[in-house]
C-alpha cells in the first residue's frame, strides 16, 4: 500500500511540473504572441510607402529621453519622406520598466525582432536599421544579431521568398569610423561649447564598456574623442562610467597633469539620452565622501562609487555645481544628431552590405 501511494505522490508531481511548464510555455508563447501583434498592428497602420527605417536605441525611462527619440523619429520623417519610421529598444530591462511605468506614465517598446517580422508581414521591400548607439560596442553587436537573426530566419516562419528579395541595410553608431566620425562629432560638440571651454573644463560622461565586454574594441572612440577635442582646445575631457582607467578618477588625474587643478567644471553627457546615467552618475547628489577621513575610497578599479562627476568634482575644489551640469542627450543635439542621419543615408545609398563583416570597426 505504501508503494501504491508513493507512486501516486511521484505521478501527481509529475503532472503538477507538466502542468506548470505547459502553463509557463503557454504564457510565454501568448505574450510573445501578443506583442508580434501590437507591432503588427502598429506598422499596418502607419505603413504609407515600401521602405521603412528603425531606429534602434538601448532605450530608458526618463521622459527626457523619451522626448528626444520622439523628436528623432520627427526628424527623421522629415529628413526621409520615402521612408516609414519607426523606434525600437534593445533593452528587455528598459521595454519592461517602460511598460510598468517607471519615472513616468507607461509607454511600450518592443525589440527589433518584433519590428523587422512586422515588417515581412507588411511586406516592406526595403528596411534600413539604424543604430542609435554612440560606439561600436556590446549594445551594436546586439542591433547585428537581431538583423542576422531576421535574415537567417530564425524563428522559420517568414517567407524564403520574401527574404531573398528583401533589401536589409544596416546605419551605424555615431562614433564608429576614427577617421571621419570622430573629428566630425568633436568639431560639431566645439561649436557647441567653445564658449564654455574658453576659460573653463567642459567633461563628457560616456558610458563605456567593461573590458570583458569591450567588443571590437570599441572603448578606444572615448580616448580618440578626447584627442580630437583637445587638437581644438586642451580643456575638453572625456570620461566614462564603465570603461577601466577613463573613470572620473582618470579624468581629474589627467587634468591634474595639464595644470587644471581649480576653475569650472561643466559636466555633459556622451549619451545618446539624458536618461538614469546623466541624472544621477553625473549630475545627482549621491556623495560617498568619507566625512571623517575626508577622502574618497576607491574600488579596485581606481573608481569612487556611488558619488557623481558633480560631487566628485565639487569635493576636489572645481566650481562644480547644479548650474555647470549640461543635461542634455546627444539626440538633442540637431548637428551630432545629423551625424547619424548621415550614417543612413550612406547605408540608403550603399549596396546591400554583408552587415555584419563590413560593419565591424578594425
């Protein structure tokens, strides 16, 4: 008998973790399901010609950003009257939080996926994705995969037909040529703030990439930004906030071998948005000043966390405050953001590409 109920007991469990898994695939296919046909929905309706361009952000929650993808997407509408334009995220964690509502009223973003198979049922004979990342990095190879992914037919269930016909064309992040990008953004970002820079130090916060993920090497833009910068006017920095030995740490040091050590410090973000980093790793209040033995403590990386570049600065003497924080995307910039419209109409005008090959930085 007690056989008999132990083996009862082993097959209800059995069937209580087939259930379960089924309920879960159920539930993960329906929202899969669900959110092809938003996007669907979306496309169908807003389809006016036969070429479309996405625009592909990491993404954020800040309505800032979210003000400035939507003066993108305008801006690109009337640069591309040709074109249907649409805007994607990356991101699973910022499509999630954007969707709960975090910071501001809920907004939905789907992933490229989602877009480049509405695109094959809307039957779009041209597609230009467009990266919106800054450099060549980690979030870049994501934007490649998801394109080699539509093109491979991953998920096998679009038309072989329609993907020979299709002509897929990829625009690149906005620094990814250190021989035209990059002079041509420190030109535009002079123009911008040579009056700041005059007698004062203007500091870009970048984001960067950690070394284990720095693909393609593509945290050497900031150091080559700098340079070009500094050809101009030798009051320009660039820093960032993930990539080893360029931390706001390095920035003050390099600044204290070229003799800046007081005066104002104006703070602006190397980010495509304003979003979480430029609110608070730059411009907010958090302080992690050791009050007692009046000192910073340093990571192992040589960073000091939880302080922003503005208390950092302050701490160490510089004109640092809430008035010399510059929060402003890069996307809010009309002659940095021409410089990735630039990027697509070379991608419009270019033969279809190996996209991922010809796309990678050297």
């Amino acid at each position: 008998m007690k056989k008999i109920k132990n083996l009862l007991i082993a097959i209800m469990a059995i069937a209580a973790t087939a259930c379960f898994t089924a309920c879960s695939d159920d539930q993960e296919e329906s929202n899969v399901v669900r959110y092809q046909n938003a996007v669907n929905n979306t496309v169908a309706s807003n389809k006016h010609n036969s070429k479309a361009i996405l625009l592909v952000a990491f993404g954020s929650t800040w309505q800032q950003a979210y003000n400035a993808f939507d003066t993108t997407v305008a801006a690109y509408k009337e640069a591309f009257p040709g074109y249907d334009v649409f805007l994607s995220f990356s991101s699973a964690i910022c499509i999630n939080r954007a969707a709960a509502g975090e910071n501001v009223a809920p907004r939905h973003f789907y992933s490229p996926n989602y877009w480049l198979k509405a695109f094959a049922n809307s039957n779009y004979d041209e597609i230009i994705i467009q990266s919106l990342q800054v450099i060549p990095g980690e979030e870049y190879t994501r934007v490649i995969n998801y394109i080699k992914d539509f093109a491979n037919n991953a998920d096998g269930d679009i038309s072989d037909t329609y993907l020979s016909n299709v002509t897929l064309k990829l625009g690149v992040p906005l620094l990814q040529d250190a021989q035209t990008d990059v002079p041509a953004v420190a030109a535009a970002l002079n123009t911008l703030y040579a009056n700041y820079a005059q007698n004062s130090i203007v500091a870009f916060m970048g984001h960067g990439n950690p070394d284990s993920y720095d693909t393609y090497k593509a945290n050497q833009r900031y150091t080559q930004l700098e340079q070009a910068l500094q050809a101009i006017n030798p009051h320009y920095y660039v820093g960032t906030v993930d990539m080893a030995h360029n931390f706001k740490t390095n920035v003050h040091q390099r600044m204290q071998q070229n003799g800046h050590n007081t005066g104002t410090v104006y703070c602006h973000p190397l980010m495509s948005i304003a979003g979480d980093h430029a609110h608070n790793d730059m411009a907010g209040d958090d302080d992690a000043w050791d009050q007692q033995k009046q000192t910073y403590h340093a990571n192992p990386q040589g960073e000091v966390e939880d302080t922003s570049w503005k208390c950092y600065f302050s701490r160490h003497g510089y004109n640092c405050n809430d008035q010399t924080q510059i929060v402003k995307g890069l996307l809010e910039l009309p002659s940095v953001r021409l410089i990735w419209m630039n990027h697509t109409r070379a991608a419009i005008i270019g033969e279809p590409l190996d996209y991922y090959h010809s796309k990678n930085p050297e």
